[in-house]
C-alpha cells in the first residue's frame, strides 16, 4: 500500500452508519499467542479494562525539553460513563465519545517504529495513548509495548497481518482478530477490548468476528495525523469535544525523515491550538459486567 493508505480510511464498502454512543458487548476472547509472556512484575495496567483518570500533564520543564508548553490536564472523567458496553450483540463503532468535556484521545496504530525515545517521551508529558497493535509489527520486540502499557496507556486489537478486513472472507476475518487477540492477551496480560479494522475497512463479518474474537467495539476516528497537520473529516476542520485521532508508529522513513517524537510533537501542538486536553479513552468506557 502507498504511503497515504496508512492515514486514510476505505470508506467505500463500511456497513451501516458509525454510532455516537456504544450500548452492546462482547464474548470472550480465544487462546493461544506467540512469543514469551512477559512476567507478571513486568506488565503495565491491565489493557482490556479502563484504568485510572490520566492525571495532571507532566510538568512545565518536561514539555520545555520537547519545544512544547503544557496541554492544559485532562478533567476526571464522568462516574457514569458515557460509553457504555454489554456482553452480548452486535458489536457498535465509535468515532468519538458523547462529552461536554473540551477533550480528545489519542490512539496510534500497527506498531512498525520502535524509537526509545518515545518512550521518554511519553514518561515526560504523562500524555495517555491507546494503542491498537498488529501482530506482524510488534513480534520483533514485544517489550517495547510493556514499557508505554506501564505507563498506563491499553493495547488494543488491530489484526494479525493487517488486511483489508472488508475484502475478506468471515472465516479469514475471524483468524485475523482471534489471532491478535491471543497474542495480545498472551503478551500483555489482559484481554483487549476494543478494535480498530486496517485501514477503517470493515463490514458485517467484521463485526460477526470482531464479536466472536472478544472485542467489543470496533473505534474509527475523526482525525488522522499525517506528519505536520491533521486531516480532518470534517469540512470545518475543527476539533470537537470526544473526538478520536489517529496516529500510527511511524519512522523517518515513512515520515519523509520526521521521527516519531516529531510527529507526535506536531500532534500535540495541533491540539494545543485548539485547547483541548488529552484523555484516555478507556477512562469513558465503561467494559461489559461480570
């Protein structure tokens, strides 16, 4: 795929219309990953679950380091949550979160760059991310995730080898997310609950096999960052409170010689100019009970 596909969704053959509020759940996950399981001491938040509010932004001399000034904190979430997941029924789809609440979430995709000094980045701004993972981008160093997952940020499901999930047999969809969804339990200790089909592509066996893998939502986005501005779907390009973007783990070789931290440094002022905060979207949602 060119360079583009990887920051625009297929939205020629999406099936039904992308719901605002989330009211139906999942099963349970199927087994079996690859690689070594990393240690329970080693393991971050549990991933499948909504973990603690995202805390106060790092401090002023931190962002300093990084050519930025603080984003204003992240407000605690409502108790209630807005976004609420049953265990059972057809999986729904999420491009933002229904919120008053001058905040938008972050969420990075595939996993092909694996620059430390993201990392240290991220330990610095206290920035939280989801991260939707591919089994083929990660496998060479698995514990690179741990690290951004101990700093409180989720893994969540983006398939084994990232397809075009739409084009694809049910039974080839459901080897591609029930794979990713063992590794991933396997590697980081819980379950995720929440997909993200490659390139926005999905249809009803997607969420047949989204549904039947464990996952209980599939997440779109509004925006998507490309290296220095943010595409919007919106004519008015203009941020709204709730919104999802998306950003992948991308080099200089694919960012036209931009680092990681670069990227994510331009992000960050894109949301800075508009004035939002940066939630953590599993702080909104509210898993199937039991």
């Amino acid at each position: 795929m060119g360079r583009e596909t990887w920051y625009r969704p297929v939205t020629g053959t999406l099936a039904g219309t992308v719901a605002a509020v989330l009211t139906v759940g999942g099963c349970s996950g199927s087994g079996g990953g690859s690689g070594h399981a990393p240690n329970p001491s080693q393991r971050g938040r549990p991933t499948g679950a909504p973990g603690n509010t995202a805390g106060p932004a790092g401090t002023a001399a931190a962002w300093h380091r990084w050519g930025l000034t603080p984003l204003p904190d992240a407000p605690r979430p409502p108790a209630d949550k807005p976004v609420k997941l049953a265990a059972t029924g057809t999986v729904p789809v999420l491009t933002h979160v229904p919120t008053a609440q001058k905040v938008v979430f972050v969420t990075i995709d595939d996993g092909q760059e694996k620059d430390p000094t993201f990392i240290e980045m991220m330990r610095d701004l206290n920035i939280p991310i989801t991260m939707f993972l591919m089994n083929d981008a990660i496998k060479s160093d698995y514990a690179y995730f741990t690290s951004l997952q101990a700093l409180g940020n989720h893994i969540q499901n983006h398939t084994l080898h990232h397809p075009v999930m739409s084009t694809a047999p049910l039974a080839y969809q459901k080897d591609e997310v029930c794979g990713d969804q063992r590794v991933l339990t396997k590697e980081y200790g819980t379950a995720p609950l929440l997909f993200r089909p490659p390139y926005g592509a999905y249809d009803e066996n997607t969420r047949i096999a989204v549904g039947e893998c464990g996952p209980r939502a599939i997440v779109w986005w509004r925006e998507s960052m490309q290296i220095r501005n943010m595409q919007y779907q919106d004519a008015d390009n203009k941020l709204r409170p709730g919104d999802v973007i998306l950003a992948h783990f991308r080099g200089p070789g694919e960012l036209k010689g931009v680092t990681m931290t670069q990227m994510f440094t331009n992000l960050l002022r894109r949301i800075q100019e508009q004035g939002f905060a940066v939630a953590r979207l599993e702080d909104y949602i509210q898993p199937p009970a039991g």
